[in-house]
C-alpha cells in the first residue's frame, strides 16, 4: 500500500482448549484500534472475529496477542490451569512511486544544449532515459513531448532502480526547448497496481541551436 493508506486487519480468536476462557482480550502495540481489553468469554471450540484498522507510514509486521482465564462451565475461575496465550502476525509493506525522466538531445549531455554548427534543417536524434526511483513496480509507463507528440510506452513492470531508454529522431529546423514527461502506474512484480499510490511524473528539457547558418558573415 501506499503512505497513509487505511489497512484492515481482521482479528480471529479460537477457544481450541478444554474450559471456558472468561475475559477474553487481545492486545497489539503497534494497532491500537485492534486492542481488546474484554471480548467476554469463549466455550471450547468457540471463536469470535472482528475488523480493525491502522494506517502505517512505514513497512511494519503487526502483532496480536490474545488471552483468557480458565473456568468451569458456571465460569468460575479454574485455579491451578495457567491462562493461554497466542499471537500471529500480519505484514503491511507500504512502498513508494518515483520516476526520473533525462531528456537529452543528439551528443549534448543532460542540461546542456545541442549546438549544430550547420544549416537547418537537421535530423535530430532525442533520448528519453527513465529510472524508476521508488519502491514499487511501475507499468504502463508513456513518455510524450510537447513538440513531437508519443514517444514511446513501457508495458513494464520496471523493478525498483531500473532503467529504460526511448528515442526519437525529428527533423529541426530552427532553435527550439522541447520538454519530456514520463509517467507511469505503480504495481507489484506481478504488475497489480497498488492502492494508495498515485501515478508519479517527472519531466525534462532538451535544447537544440543552430549557428553559422547559410549566409551568416564572418569577420576577422
């Protein structure tokens, strides 16, 4: 899930003994909505659920614990048979959705701008590098341009780190800023997209000028 997403847990508690448990309660240090203090008494074989939850803001593996006191069927407490105890775990791992876009023209570096010591027009071949810097997979990934449209997409799903590389070859004819956007869908490795998350975007420029064009006069 993502940060700040409410998760339900649903808490389960079996009388699996021989007595009665009177004061049946359930304690959990890192879901307080989970804590029971008095869920009354269970016969044996009996069981009792309910649903609460917690929202978490990291990774976290919860625990609950549950306890009863022995009795006899009239529910006086049964000296001498120790109370049982028991608990289980649930696993919430909340993940992140990040994505870099590097948009780079011809041979210039990230930033910089594409000097063509030419005439126009000139083909121009673009790259949109894209990482993913979150936690989660990310599918489905689209990269546009606001000048030259579609690029390309991603089926994925991009593990966490990876990288990827579209380009794109146009035919320029004058100085132009063109700007890249990547986006994408955050998943699982199985490529189920995860609740709580939304779709992260980043975007980036490429410049390309053009000097000593036809005619241009040169003193010295």
């Amino acid at each position: 899930v993502g940060t700040g997403t409410v998760v339900t847990f649903t808490i389960f508690v079996t009388n699996t003994g021989d007595v009665r448990l009177n004061n049946v309660s359930v304690s959990d240090a890192q879901a307080p909505n989970c804590v029971k203090a008095n869920l009354g008494f269970l016969l044996p074989g009996g069981s009792i659920n309910y649903a609460c939850t917690m929202t978490p803001t990291a990774t976290v593996t919860n625990i609950a614990a549950t306890t009863g006191i022995p009795a006899d069927g009239s529910g006086t407490p049964l000296p001498g048979i120790p109370a049982p105890t028991a608990q289980d775990d649930a696993v919430v791992q909340v993940l992140t959705a990040g994505i870099d876009l590097v948009k780079t023209a011809g041979s210039a570096p990230d930033g910089q701008t594409l000097v063509i010591n030419q005439p126009a027009p000139v083909n121009v071949t673009y790259s949109f590098r894209i990482t993913n810097t979150g936690t989660s997979y990310l599918k489905n990934i689209t990269i546009t341009d606001d000048k030259i449209g579609a690029i390309c997409t991603i089926a994925g799903p991009l593990a966490p780190g990876a990288s990827t590389t579209c380009t794109a070859a146009i035919l320029v004819s004058a100085d132009v800023t063109n700007t890249g956007t990547a986006t994408g869908t955050p998943t699982d490795a199985a490529g189920t997209p995860i609740r709580g998350l939304s779709n992260p975007t980043d975007t980036d420029q490429a410049k390309v000028e053009f000097r000593g064009r036809l005619g241009d006069w040169v003193w010295w």
